[in-house]
C-alpha cells in the first residue's frame, strides 16, 4: 500500500513538473505596433535608406511579411483601425464606426472613446481624459489575453491619441496612457486608475517636449539626398513651423505643448515612454505572457499636414526607422531576442495631395461636401419650411434628422432624393446613393461588402458618399486625408518577427481583421468576441 501510494505521489509530481516545465508555448511580451497613417508603399519607397539596424529591415528581412494586407470595410480611419486590428472585428459589429459619429439613439454626435462618467488622472485639462473604451461593443485580443491568465498578463496602451492607446488595450486592460497637448504629460483616466505611477509622473518631470523644441527639426540627412520628395516648399503643403526645414521650434517652449505630435520627436515621444514602461511595469519579466500596444500618431499628424510625397514624410519615416531599431535592441537587451512577438502594421494610409498629382497630369481634386450639404439644407428649407433636415455629414454619410421629418411628415424617400440628386452633381463625387439600397444597386462587389462591414445601424447614416479615385474631401486648400476605399487608404504593412515566427513573406490577399486571430493562434487563447478573420497560418511556426 504503502508503494502505491508513493507511486502515486511520483507520478503526480513529475506530471506536476512536466506541466510547469513545458507550460503552454507562448512568448514572454507581445508587443504591437501600429503606425498610424503608413501606406504599404513606404516599406519599399524608402527601402534604400532605411537602416541595416533599424527598424523596417529587420522586420522585412528576419521576420515575415504580409504584402497584401487590406481593410475590409470604410471609413478607412483611425478608430476602426485601430479596434479592427486588435479585435478582428469591423465597425458594423465593433460599434466603432468612425472616430466621431452622429448617434442616433442619443441624438448628437459621439467621439469614440468619450466617457462622461471618468475623469482625467495627470492633469488639469479636463476633457482630455474623460475617456474610456465603454463604445467599444466588442472585446480586443489583449482582454482576451486577460481572460486566458485570469488576470495575471499585463496589458498596458501607449499613444500620443487618446484612441490609439485606448482600443487597442481594450475593456480589461491594466492601464493605457496617451498624450495632453494642454500640458505635455502623459495622461491616463479614472477608467484605469486615480493616479499615475509614480513612474509616469517621474517621464512627465522630465520636460521632453520642451526640450525636443530647443533642438528643432533638421532634416536627418543632407537636403539634396530627398531624391523620393518633392520640393520642401510646396505651397499645397500645410506650414505650422514656417516656409521650409530647417524649422526652429523655439517658439513653441512651455507655450504650445500640441505642436510636437507634427513632428518626429512625437515618436521619441512614444517610443521613450513604452521602453519607460517596459522598465517600469517589469514587462515580459515572467512566464506569464504581457502585451504592450503601441501607436505612433505622428505620421498621421506628419502626413495630414505635408502629404504623402514630402519632405517631412520622407525624413519622418527615416527617423521613425532609426526609432523601431532602437526598440528592437531594447527589447532583445531587456527580454531576450526570440522571446518577443511584434507585429507591425497601420490603421489605415492616405491619398496624395490633390495639387501635386494634378501638377504631375494624373486626375485628382477636392470635393466641397460640406460646402455642398449647406446649399442643400438650404433648398430644403425653402421647399419644406423646415430647417436643419440634414443633421450630421461625417465619415462620408448623411444624416437626416429623422424626427422632424417625421412630426412634419414630409416624405423621407423625396427629403433623400432631393439630396442624392443635388449631392452627385459636386465635383468629385464618384456615387451617392440611400443605404437602404446598398445591396441592391448596382456597385463592385468590393465596395459593397466594405461599405457594408462598416455599417452599423445605430451609428451610421442615411445616404452614402463614394468619392472618384484621387479625389479627397475639401474642408481645406492644404495638405491631404483618407477614409474611402482606395488601396492608397485601404492597404497597408503588416510585419511579424520574433518569437513562434517564421521568415518569410506572402503576396496573398490577408485582412486587417486576420491579425487578431493569428496572435490569438501564436498565444493559444481565444479570439475576441467580434472577430470575422482567420488565422494567417504562414506566419506562425
Ligand atoms: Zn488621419
């Protein structure tokens, strides 16, 4: 008896140790990047100057690259991006159908990632952290995470946009931190916490952004080595520091906190902050896997002003580069190389700016929609008597006020008619069409199902806007944007190295919403609760 039991007991204790020396497969931190406003094309418009040590090469060359990565619905923006990324979901289950949307249950306008019931923690501004993830409807792939560790995985958001470290991080995370441009700290919300670490409070001692302005912004290398970029002084491009580089940032000292996020420096910003907290929160320090989800918002805010073909973009993409190459090393001194996952990729890319394409003689414009809509709301009026029967333009849609076309019964079908009519004859717009219609009109298969895995009812309109290839929405005379269908805003990188990776790469049609289940496959927990994508079984070892 007294031998079996001490059978027993042995074989407890090996199988015991057999679990906890083997355990479940998984790396030590996962850390995810989305850079925000990155066309794929930059991977290999820059490729001759970006570093052998630096960041893209040693993505493309040591890790696994998927070269046809799209997003499958519209508005190609940073919200969606953002939470279709980390949820494997798109706007019309997410909820996040745009960075802001008219919603119609509450009757205004929603920003995605606004929460009147949380106050800021870090700082006096006030609505710079009354911000939570409470609108998105789905979980993210780090709540998973927290989910399959009970708890135990760390999971913590960084970015200069509130929304861009918010989504990502998702409901359960242990903390996300993003930018104030009212004081130059980095903030956080009593959704997370009510005060900052102490660590956090020691980075925002440290005046970063004050001394990034004494510096300035000079170009990385010689002026005449810009050979991939027009010329610096466009009049087409937006000028927030002045005519052309070098740009002397001095005036900015203790004054203006928000014009670092138009400059590189927003992503030493960003990348200092996350090796702060890599440090700090003891990430990737034990067998229990942590997952860090970085964005870098300065390219957009870079690409916005100046335009995909400048300058600033060009010596934007150098520095954020150099940058990523430095996290790398970081992260192979402080976790291990092999023993993290990264993944790269962006929320969506951008259209050229109209002026420099019209001045190279291919097509291109901006259409005045908002000016548009005026007119129309005005003909409306004078028809029915009524004003303001288009309450909301955004993210390409209309809106129509709904209740007092109602109370006034007026006929919906004739209200969306007149506004169709009048809308198709603005400059730039391809198609224009009720929603109601959407599957049944005739329209290429790839814009129908984008539009409508973008299509959520209580957050989306009435009537939708598809502008004519190269064209962008007029509000301004400089610089560009994005948001349609387009494969200049609609594909984008999607780089993988590290740990449970393979090299290589694929040129197969892959989804944004393909990178949630795939880390959810390398992690061996479940998808998120909206996810639509599949694993992208070449990656994974
Ligand atoms: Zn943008």
């Amino acid at each position: 008896m007294r031998k079996f039991i001490s059978i027993i007991i042995f074989c407890c204790f090996t199988s015991f140790a057999f679990c906890q020396s083997t355990g479940i497969p998984r790396p030590k931190l996962v850390v995810g990047i989305v850079v925000d406003q990155m066309r794929w094309d930059y991977l290999y418009r820059y490729y001759d100057r970006y570093e052998n040590n630096g960041g893209f090469k040693r993505l493309l060359n040591q890790g696994f690259s998927c070269e046809n990565t799209l997003i499958p619905y519209v508005p190609t923006i940073t919200a969606c991006g953002h939470s279709s990324i980390y949820s494997g979901s798109v706007p019309a289950i997410s909820g996040i159908s745009g960075n802001t949307w008219w919603d119609k249950e509450k009757g205004k306008t929603v920003y995605c990632t606004d929460d009147a019931a949380v106050n800021t923690v870090g700082s006096s501004s006030v609505g710079a952290g009354k911000m939570s993830p409470k609108n998105l409807l789905v979980t993210s792939i780090c709540d998973e995470l927290r989910l399959a560790t009970n708890f135990r995985g760390k999971v913590i958001g960084i970015a200069l946009k509130d929304r861009g470290a918010i989504l990502p991080a998702g409901h359960s995370a242990s903390a996300a931190y993003w930018y104030d441009p009212g004081s130059g700290n980095w903030i956080s919300s009593t959704y997370y916490m009510n005060q900052l670490p102490k660590w956090v409070e020691d980075f925002n001692g440290k005046q970063w952004v004050d001394k990034f302005y004494n510096d300035g912004w000079q170009l990385s290398h010689p002026a005449a080595s810009y050979i991939q970029s027009t010329d610096d002084d466009k009049g087409y491009e937006s000028k927030p520091f002045g005519p052309k580089f070098p740009y002397d940032l001095k005036r900015f000292i203790a004054k203006d906190y928000g014009k670092i996020t138009s400059t590189p420096m927003g992503n030493t910003l960003t990348a200092e902050f996350a090796k702060a907290a890599i440090v700090n929160e003891q990430l990737g320090t034990d067998n229990i896997t942590d997952f860090l989800a970085i964005s870098f918002s300065s390219p957009d805010y870079i690409g916005h002003t100046f335009g995909p073909n400048s300058v600033e973009a060009e010596d934007g993409f150098l520095r954020l580069d150099k940058e990523l190459g430095s996290l790398f090393d970081f992260l192979d001194a402080k976790i291990g190389k092999g023993q993290y996952t990264v993944f790269l990729s962006a929320d969506h890319g951008a259209a050229q700016v109209p002026e420099f394409l019209k001045e190279n003689k291919i097509p291109a414009g901006r259409a005045p929609i908002m000016a548009g809509i005026d007119g129309i709301n005005d003909l409306l009026k004078e028809k029915y008597h009524l004003p303001g029967l288009i309450i909301s333009e955004d993210n390409y849609q209309v809106h129509l006020n709904h209740s007092r076309i109602d109370s006034a019964k007026i006929n919906e079908d004739e209200v969306a008619a007149l506004i169709i009519d009048q809308l198709s004859k603005v400059p730039g717009v391809f198609r224009v069409f009720s929603l109601k219609d959407l599957n049944i009109i005739p329209l290429p298969a790839r814009l129908r199902e984008m539009i409508n895995n973008g299509y959520n009812p209580k957050r989306n309109g009435d009537i939708q806007i598809v502008l004519q290839p190269q064209y962008i929405e007029g509000y301004s005379q400089t610089g560009t944007t994005h948001g349609l269908w387009n494969p200049y805003d609609a594909h984008i990188p999607l780089l993988w190295y590290g740990w449970g990776i393979k090299q290589g790469k694929t040129n197969r049609e892959i989804n944004m919403t393909d990178i949630a289940p795939t880390l959810a496959a390398l992690l061996h927990i479940q998808m998120p609760s909206g996810c639509v994508g599949k694993p992208i079984e070449e990656v994974i070892k």
